[in-house]
C-alpha cells in the first residue's frame, strides 16, 4: 500500500490469542506441525532507518480465527522502506516489514474457513480487519477502520512464518508463477483495482511513472485491451513501457508533449511520489476523465475547479483492494500470464536488497527468497 492507515495500538493477533484462550483444544485438532514456537525467526527492525538483524520469538498460539503460513517468497514494497524509516509516523517497532507474501499454509486456528494445510495462499498490506463494519460487509474489507496493516504493530513476511486472518490469506491460483507473484499482492491489486471500478476495455489510459508499480499498471491494462499511453521521466525506460505493452510512450517531464495529449485519457493512474505538471496532466483528460492516484506523493496536488467543471472530469485515489478484489486480479494474472518484472535476493541479504531499492535502480520490483 502506498498510504498510511489507522493502526490498533496493540496487534490484532495478540488480541485474538487473548480472546481464544478456551479454543485450544479445538485448535490442536485442526493445527498442523510443532507450532511456532520454536521455528520462528524474523528479521527485524530494533528502530527507524536501522539495518535489520535476524532475531527468534515465541509467537504463542494460534489465534481461533487466524492462519500461520510458512513465507516463500515476500517482495519488497515502497511501503517497506516508509515504515522501516517512520516515513508515516506511524511505525511501531520492533517492527518486521514485508507485505507481499507467497506461502503455504501451516497451521490453522479452529474457527478458519475455506482454507487447507498445504495451501498456497498470498498475504498483502491487511492481515485483518474487523468483519463486521459496513464496510467489511459491504466487501470493501480494504477500507475497514480496524484494517490490521501486515507492517504496523503485527508481524510481518521478513520472517520465517507469517499469521494472518484467515480472510487475508488469499489462495493463488494453480497457473500463477508463485517465485514471481508477490508484488501482485500489494503492488499489483494497487494498480489492477482502479482499473477494475474505472475503466473500459475501449479507454484510453495512461499510466504515469514506470516503476514498481507502473510497469505493473501498464501490463494489466493492456491485457484488458485499453490503448495505453506510459508517462515516464526516465528516456531509457520508454522501451521497456513498450514491451510491457504501452502502445504510446510520453516523457513526464516535458510539458509540451503532455499539453499536445490535451483532451485524450479517459483514465489516468498516477503513480509517481514527485510532484509534476498537474495542470498538463489533468488537460489531458476526455470529458468524464478521471485522474486516480495511487502514488503517495506528499505535495498537495492543486486541482483547479475549472478544469473539472468543463468536461465533468474527476480526481481520485484508492488503497489496495479487498479479498475479493485480490483474488480477482490473481485469476486475470494467471489467466493473462503477468507477472512484475523482478530481481531476487536472499532474505539473508535484506539489507542489501533495502539498498538497492532505496537507490532507485531496481528494475523493476525486488523480491526475497526465504533461506532460513
Ligand atoms: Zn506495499
Ligand atoms: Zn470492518
């Protein structure tokens, strides 16, 4: 995820255990293996911008309603970086960062449901949320006030194991490419989802930034079939957009080029964290356009009312996805083959990959291989 969000002081799986002491021995039934206790190893974070040090812990039980998944995979998320350097203020340490998680399923509280030991299941930016506001069930668990961020106050894929709610594990399915499908899990369903509420498969998109999330962006929209357009500052990555499927390639940095576009996009996705010639970029919109940001740039966008006005355009924004959302966009990556372009690094060597993607020189998401 690429914007901050409410965090329960106290981790929601904690809260759980408290609450499921008299489950226990249902629990043994249905858990699977030795338990944690004496398999889990994490690394974390002692404070913000420290490098991360491998450490064990005593996760104690199983939560009635939660999952324990042995980690894979875990790609390296921009968010990961926020959090580790208390970007938001909002971190919590120790803290264990990692929020794209490919596992198999080891154990299950008693009061899970759908899920199987053995599975292999993907866990994002949410392992929780309280599934019984409006929202969560209206489907829209992602905008849950009480949503459990994987990274903040709850232990996250940096690990040798992760927990989750059992609504947050989400099965991948069988054709996916497992080693490469976890920046699907927080970048991906980021960029797939305002496609999935905003776009037709005749529109005209663009996607500004080519990056982790962008080249993302621009592969699930030209699978759709829209005619996509990539914004990029960056000359050496216009053929690579291209390949990507970018049928159009535009530098974002030069306002000339943009203000030619005037009147073409029915959908822009944003997601850049730099500010940009915004006045350009919304000229650009159709009437009924939209311009949606997902990238969490901290400067106000300035939004003249004008612009708006004339031609009923819009501007919006959108945090991940729900379950379903995600489970959605993981049947069209497999349907349609997408997978993020990827560099892997052992998980023993975090804090090199933490370098490599604060330099900005990954192409184009960086994913760690579990080696404990
Ligand atoms: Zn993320
Ligand atoms: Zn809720």
């Amino acid at each position: 995820m690429t914007t901050s969000t409410k965090t329960p002081n106290e981790p929601a799986s904690e809260l759980k255990q408290k609450q499921s002491a008299s489950a226990s021995a249902a629990q043994s039934v249905r858990s699977f293996g030795t338990g944690a206790a004496k398999n889990y190893q994490a690394w974390v974070a002692r404070s913000a911008k420290q490098p991360m040090v491998l450490e064990t812990a005593d996760l104690g039980p199983l939560g009635d309603e939660d999952v324990e998944i042995i980690v894979e995979h875990c790609g390296l998320c921009h968010s990961d970086v926020s959090v580790l350097n208390n970007e938001w203020g909002i971190s919590q340490y120790p803290a264990t960062l990692g929020h794209e998680v490919v596992g198999r399923i080891i154990a299950l509280g008693p009061n899970t449901k759908g899920l199987a030991v053995g599975q292999r299941v993907g866990v994002g930016w949410f392992s929780g949320s309280d599934m019984h506001c409006h929202q969560c069930l209206s489907g829209n668990h992602h905008l849950c006030p009480q949503g459990q961020a994987t990274i903040i106050g709850h232990r996250g894929g940096f690990a040798s194991r992760v927990r989750t709610h059992w609504a947050w594990a989400i099965p991948l399915p069988e054709k996916l490419n497992f080693a490469e499908a976890g920046p699907l899990l927080c970048g991906g369903i980021t960029v797939f989802n305002p496609l999935a509420m905003h776009a037709k498969p005749t529109d005209r998109v663009g996607i500004i930034g080519i990056g982790g999330l962008g080249h993302m962006a621009v592969k699930f929209a030209a699978a759709y079939g829209c005619d996509v357009t990539a914004f990029t500052s960056s000359d050496s990555k216009s053929d690579e957009a291209k390949g990507f499927g970018a049928n159009h390639v535009v530098s974002s940095k030069d306002s000339t080029a943009i203000k030619e576009l005037a009147g073409s996009f029915d959908l822009l996705i944003s997601t850049v964290n730099v500010p940009l010639d915004w006045d350009a970029i919304i000229g650009t919109l159709a009437p009924n356009g939209r311009l949606h940001v997902v990238g969490a740039v901290l400067e106000p966008i300035p939004v003249p009312a004008f612009s708006l006005l004339m031609g009923q355009r819009s501007v919006s924004g959108s945090p991940t996805g729900s379950p379903v959302a995600i489970e959605t966009m993981l049947d069209f990556a497999a349907r349609h083959n997408i997978t993020p372009q990827t560099e892997h690094f052992p998980m023993s060597k975090i804090n090199e990959a933490f370098a490599r993607l604060e330099s900005g020189k990954a192409r184009y998401r960086i994913v760690l291989d579990a080696d404990f």
